[in-house]
C-alpha cells in the first residue's frame, strides 16, 4: 500500500513538473523520431520610421500594417507547368488548408481562380525550396507576376503534419509571423544546437536563415500583447535539447495540432465576419465619422450618380489604410488603395467611377495620434 502510495505522488509530482506556468500541461510524449521540415520564411526589409513617429505609435503601425483590410477576397492560383506544378494530390492538400480558415466564418474568403494575373496568391511547389510564404499584405508587393508568393518544396501527401502544413502558409499569408518568436515567450534557447539541428538535414539552412526563423526575437509591434501560445499553428515543433527554458520543454515541444484557440481568437479580431449589407453610403459632399479605435474597421457603400473623377479622402490625424473594391456581380475586385501610416498626411484616392455601378470603400485604422476627431468625405 505505501508502495502504491509513493508511486502516485511520483506520478503527481512528474505531472506538475511538466506543467507550464498557466498551468498546461506540456508535450509529454517521446520526441520526434523523424526529423521535420520547416517554413523558412522570405526576408522583407523592415519597416522603418521617421523620428516623429513615437515608438507606442510604431509598434500600433506594424501590429496592423501586414493584415488584409477586412472583407478582402484573395484569389490564389497553382502554377501549372515546369518545376513549380504538381498534380492534383498536392492541391487539394492545399485546398483543404484553405478550407480550414474560411470554416470559421471570418470576413476573408478566397477563390481558386484559373488565370495567374487575377491571383494575389501564387503557389508553387518547387522541390527542395522549402515551404513559405510572404506574410499578409506583402503578397502584393511581389514584383513579378510569375513569382511565387507561397511554396511547398516536399510532399505533403507523406508529410505526418498533413494539412497542418498548408494552414500553417496560409497563417503566414493572412498576417501572421512565427510564434515561437514571439518576444513574450520567454525561451531561452540552446543556440548552438539550435543551428546544429537545423543546419543538418533535411533543413540544411545557413546561419542565417536558421536565425531569421528560430532565434530572432519579434519586435513587440508585431505580436498581440503578451500571450504566448505554444500550441498555435504558427509554431514550430521543437525536438529535445533545442529549449533550455521553460524547462519543461527541454524534453521537446510539440503543438497540439491544428488551429489553437488562440488562433481562433485572434484571426476574428482581425477578420470578423461582416455583414456587406449593414454599410453606409458615401455621398458626394458629406462627412462620415470614423468612430473606430486602432485595428478597427469601417466599411461604406459608394454609388456614384455620374461618371466622373472622384477624391476620396481622411481627415483628421490618424495612421490609416483606406481601400476601394469595385462590386463586379457580387465580388469586390479592387481598384485603389492608400496607406498613410507613418506620414503627416492623410490617406487619399483619386479615381474614376461609373455612374450605376457599386463600389465598396474600406478604411482600417492603425493609431489616432491626436485627440481630434476622425472622418472620410468623397468629392
């Protein structure tokens, strides 16, 4: 009986020794026996500001700045011939990992569409490249239109992650980074195992590659507050030995699979659904109010009564991204768009519109750097 007594408690006290401070349990199983591949992301120089940009400003600009206004229908499209195609058992891996986002009924939605110059999204599966993708809005700054904006460099068919690993690009493609390097994490890594494991096979990456993915601390402007996730689907799994601290992941550290809850909640803070029919209307001459706090969003209607050139415009002081969609039988196809965060000026669009026609104008704010009030006039 004491024997059995002892063996319980030794069982309690390995339990609460794996247990994180939020009182979660860690990956407690045995590490992987299979090395993975992971995402290596593109670099993408920096966003930098002028020095009348206040740091609390900044960090608001680059938490907002890679995510898609809201309501935004991005099309993707496969490359169909030479190194970058692959057959249909690799699509509809991909498919289904599209599948997995839109299930949750946010304000995206996407569209496999058959011609490459309608696609914001460009998928290649060039073999031994890697997986990757730009992260958010960076998508449309790719110059060439044969270049890819997402790949996948293995078989996902064979893959034990399955569709885990499309969800994971496409994270990347609606705005978010890495989770494990999130700043608020606390890791401490083994770094030199660290470029050790992922210098060999079958990553094979280069110190700095290995760095830009793994050791490199997110700016704070990049993350939402403090929460670390470890399950999140923008995390790596971690072998043994990689982890020194918390301790409990120095046995390793594997995901639980699938989008975390945290996921969930922080892709419909971004992304809620949105109701297209609920918009106000812009009218020549009228001034809206933008009554919306940093990373909110409001949506109007235009509907022109002649055919002419129209300016769009903000007013007050705040950081913004304010976009136009033409409504072409029920799909917002876009027109134009401006971004005048970091700037002393207010974001403007100067365009033709159709009388008779239905265009939707979105306008994202990021920080309101005064106290004033905010609004938006067409003329």
């Amino acid at each position: 009986m004491q024997a059995q007594l002892r063996e319980l408690l030794d069982r309690i006290q390995r339990l609460e020794s794996r247990l994180d401070p939020s009182g979660k349990a860690a990956y407690t199983g045995p590490a992987p026996t299979e090395k993975l591949r992971h995402c290596s992301l593109p670099k993408v120089a920096p966003r930098t500001f002028g020095s009348d940009v206040s740091a609390h400003r900044a960090r608001l600009i680059q938490w907002v700045s890679k995510k898609w206004v809201n309501g935004t229908k991005l099309h993707y499209w496969f490359f169909d011939s030479g190194l970058n195609s692959a057959g249909d058992d690799q699509k509809d891996i991909v498919r289904e990992g599209f599948s997995v986002w839109e299930d949750l009924k946010i304000g995206i939605s996407f569209q496999e569409v058959k011609n490459m110059s309608e696609a914001e999204v460009r998928i290649g599966f060039l073999q031994g490249d890697g997986a990757w993708s730009y992260i958010g809005v960076d998508v449309i700054n790719i110059p060439g239109q044969g270049e890819r904006t997402m790949n996948f460099g293995w078989d996902l068919q064979t893959d034990p992650r399955g569709v885990d690993v499309p969800v994971h690009e496409i994270g990347h493609t609606l705005g978010w980074p890495h989770e494990h390097q999130n700043p608020f994490s606390g890791i401490v890594w083994n770094e030199q195992a660290v470029y050790d494991h992922f210098g060999a096979a079958p990553n094979g990456w280069d110190h700095d590659t290995t760095f830009h993915n793994i050791l490199e601390k997110l700016s704070t402007g990049e993350v939402m507050g403090t929460q670390w996730d470890p399950d999140s689907i923008m995390h790596y799994a971690f072998e043994a030995g990689l982890i020194d601290k918390p301790e409990q992941y120095r046995i390793g550290l594997t995901p639980a699979g699938g989008l975390s809850q945290h996921d969930i909640d922080e892709v419909k803070l971004f992304y809620p659904p949105i109701d297209e029919s609920a918009h106000a209307e812009l009218r020549p001459m009228r001034s809206e109010p933008l009554s919306i706090t940093p990373a909110e969003q409001k949506n109007f209607v235009i509907k022109p009564t002649a055919t002419r050139d129209y300016t769009i415009q903000t007013f007050g002081e705040s950081d913004a991204v304010m976009v136009l969609f033409e409504d072409q039988n029920g799909d917002l196809r876009y027109v134009d768009g401006d971004d005048d965060s970091g700037t002393p000026k207010n974001a403007q669009l100067k365009v033709r519109l159709a009388q008779g026609k239905r265009y939707v104008l979105r306008i994202r704010l990021m920080a309101k750097t005064t106290a004033g009030d905010l609004a938006v006039m067409i003329w």
